[in-house]
C-alpha cells in the first residue's frame, strides 16, 4: 500500500494541490498546531514527536531542540523534499500503518492526514500503540457537516478525501484507545493568490469546516 500511496502523492500531486506550500501554511496555523503538540507533551523536558503525514516537515521545523523530532510520509518526493530543507530531523518514507521508527512516542500528530487513509482502524490501532501511556495523539481532519457543508464540499478538490465525514464520526473515532481531552473548530480559507486564512475557534466549533482534536492515550 504504501508503493500505490507513493506513486498518488508524488510531485504532480503536490504541485496540483500546494502550489504554495510556505503560503498554504503561514505562521498563525503552524503556531497554532505547535501550541497543541505542547498542549498534548506537558512537561515532559525532552518529548519524541512523531509527524504522521509530514509532507515537507515545515510543522517539525516549527519545533525548537527540546523536541526529538521525527517524520514519515508515504511520498518519496515529499520526503526528499524534507530532508534538504530541515536538518536535524529523522524522514523516513512510510506509512501510518507500518512505521519504521522504534517506539514509543510521547506525542503523535497528523495534520489534514486521516482523510487520506484507507484503513482507519489499522491506523488508530498503530498510533495507540506507538505512544507511551498518556501519550498525546493530535490530528485536524476536514468536516462535512452543518450549514457549510455544501460550500466544503464544493470547495474541495482534492480526489484522494476518502473519508468526508461528519465532525461527529471523528469525535468518536478513537473509541476505547484514546479520551478526548479537548476539540477546535478551524475556519480556514485559501483565496486566490494562494493566501490562507486559518482561525481556530472553540465558540464556533460546530459549524467550523474543519476541525482538530487532541487526544490522549488509555
């Protein structure tokens, strides 16, 4: 599976759907998940992080030398990408499932991830026992319910969403692995140009077209 991911996000991908990758990720979204990866390692002094999904790894760029940073995606581009313009982390090509890095991690993120990936449960599965007891999983999903759904589902263009679900379903996907600590709204636009609008929201969380949800593990 992870060869047939490789080949859909490969640089036609990316350039289809981030032509701007720096401007589709500006700094008050990128501050935002760097503040609930923190949220979701507490005090730890020196906590091993895991991207699911990396991309080019500009979230993990974002995190300073207390994290032991590490990132895999199914993209080979992607990737090799990551690797010339972050040093210091570990990139690896793999998938959510496999994983390729010894275990466990104190937190585990993936950022507009789960949408993409066929087997779900295989992947909760993976991700709870990747991460040490107590363990942080955070991840930001697209949602396809309330008064915007029809302007979402208009608006994304993007064949490889499998999964257009309700905000719902994703609450409570993690079942008995993991208790919701905590849950956004993101209200998020890209205007022509290539600027994107990002604004987390807890008061309009119902009705955001996107949502991220932290996580803790059993």
């Amino acid at each position: 599976m992870a060869f047939e991911l490789s080949v859909k996000f490969d640089r036609a991908y990316f350039e289809a759907q981030y032509r701007d990758y720096k401007r589709q990720n500006p700094p008050r979204k990128l501050a935002f998940y760097r503040r609930l990866a923190e949220m979701a390692a507490g005090p730890n002094p020196r906590p091993r992080i895991l991207d699911i999904g990396c991309a080019f790894g500009l979230f993990l760029s974002q995190l300073d030398s207390r994290w032991e940073r590490f990132g895999m995606d199914v993209s080979e581009y992607a990737i090799l990408q990551a690797r010339e313009q972050v040093p210091g982390v570990r990139f690896e090509v793999s998938s959510a499932e496999q994983g390729v890095f010894q275990s466990p991690f104190d937190v585990i993120t993936a950022f507009d991830v789960l949408e993409h990936l066929p087997r779900l449960d295989t992947v909760r599965s993976a991700i709870s026992s990747s991460l040490v007891g107590g363990g942080g999983f955070v991840f930001v999903v697209p949602v396809y319910d309330g008064p915007l759904r029809p302007v979402v589902r208009a608006l994304d263009r993007d064949p490889t969403h499998i999964h257009k679900q309700s905000r719902n379903f994703w609450l409570t996907w993690a079942g008995d692995d993991f208790s919701l600590r905590d849950w956004w709204g993101i209200c998020r636009y890209l205007l022509p140009g290539g600027l994107c609008l990002h604004f987390p929201t807890h008061s309009m969380r119902r009705f955001a077209p996107a949502i991220a949800c932290l996580l803790q593990r059993g």
